[in-house]
C-alpha cells in the first residue's frame, strides 16, 4: 500500500468516525427531550415506579450517547492527527534527503 493511499484511509477513517459522533450527538439530544412525566402517563405509573424509572433510563442512555459521541469525536481527530504526523515526516525526510540524493531518469 503506497503513502498516499495510506493517507487517503486515514482520512476516510476519520470522516466516519467524525460521522459517528456528530449521529451519536443528534441522538443523545434527540434522547434527552424525550422526557415523560405524570401527566403525559398516570398516576398509576408514577405511583408503580415507572415515571422515575423511565427517567433514570433515559438519563443512563443519554449519557452513553453522549461519551459515545466524545470518543467518536476523538477518535476522528486522532486519525487525523495521524495523518498529519506522517505528512510532516515525509515532509521533513524530503527536505533531508532532497539535498543529498537525486534520482536518475
């Protein structure tokens, strides 16, 4: 796999991963909203438990969205970090060995 195509994956990568994050973000806000209350069920559902229940769930997976989202994001900017690491290498072993080799046509 030559240095280029190396490098057009990692972006590739990334543009998922960022992809992912911004999803998992739409979602957890989207989870976050999804509040109900005695009013919207009955009062039997909040005297069985089920309102505060139905409210610690929704917090716990909210939350799950949420870190999923910041480490999809992170991972996305790790790649790219990546990339520009060895774009800043090769960069720099050019710069180095440009001056003392030509290649012959």
């Amino acid at each position: 796999m030559g240095f280029e195509v190396q490098r057009e994956a990692l972006e590739h990568d990334a543009k998922i991963w960022a992809e992912t994050g911004e999803v998992l973000s739409t979602s957890s806000s989207s989870a976050a909203g999804l509040d109900l209350n005695t009013i919207a069920l009955s009062v039997v559902a909040d005297a069985t438990g089920f309102t505060s229940a139905y409210g610690t769930i929704q917090d716990f997976v909210v939350g799950l969205l949420s870190e999923g989202s910041t480490a999809t994001s992170t991972m996305a900017a790790t790649l790219r970090d990546v990339k520009k690491q060895y774009e800043a290498d090769e960069a720099a072993a050019v710069a180095r060995i440009g001056a003392e080799w030509s290649p012959v046509e």
